[in-house]
C-alpha cells in the first residue's frame, strides 16, 4: 500500500536499481537520460557517483535531462554548457557536453554511420 502513499508506482524504486545494475554492468563511456526528477538524480548520484561525474541539465524544471560521463585516465570532461531555449513553455533546453578521450563504440552503433577513434565527443 505503500505506492498509493507516496503517488509513485509499487516498481518505481525497483526500476531505478535495475537500470543502474544495467548500467554498473555494461559500464558505457557516456550516458544520456531524460524526464530525471530530482528525487531520481539523488539516487542516480548516490549509485554511480563514484563511477560517473554526472551533468544534469535543467534541474529548475520538473523533468530534466542528465549526462553521465565515466570517470576515467582516458576521458576529460572540459566543458558544459545549457542553451536555454527563449520560446519553450516546457523548459526545454540543450546540454552540451565537450568531451576529450579515448571512446568505445558498440557495433549496433556502426550502423548509423557513427565512426569515433580517438579525439573529441561532443554530446
């Protein structure tokens, strides 16, 4: 009964521990989210903060994105920056992240002509 309480769904803390397991697992170089709430964003920290340094975007608003990228020798975070977005009544806006390393690509993403070695990442 405790979902009817709090509003959330009865799988809601289940979902969030089963993606992060997810993403503890495959440990992606970079990770995009979207419709984070602050109260997932805490959890997201508290389990893979140590891993990733994470860059939320829009945290003003409800739902908001965030990008997480590995904490590594090989991978440097130079830069963030939001561009807001004057005429949105959602709040949306464009997070960009400058990135220098050395990445992996998985083969299903070869497909859609991304080819990345060694150099910048701009996400």
């Amino acid at each position: 009964m405790e979902h009817l309480r709090t509003g959330q769904p009865r799988h809601f803390s289940e979902d969030k521990c089963s993606i992060c397991d997810t993403l503890e697992s495959l440990f992606p170089d970079v990770i995009f989210l979207q419709e984070i709430i602050s109260k997932t964003l805490h959890f997201i920290q508290d389990r893979l903060g140590s891993l990733y340094q994470l860059v939320p975007g829009g945290e003003q608003n409800a739902y908001f994105i965030l990008t997480l990228v590995k904490r590594s020798s090989e991978i440097n975070m130079l830069h963030t920056k939001i561009h807001s977005f004057p005429n949105t009544k959602l709040g949306r806006n464009l997070l960009i992240v400058k990135v220098t390393g050395r990445f992996q690509i998985e083969e299903e993403f070869q497909n859609f002509g991304v080819v990345m070695s060694v150099g910048d990442l701009f996400v």
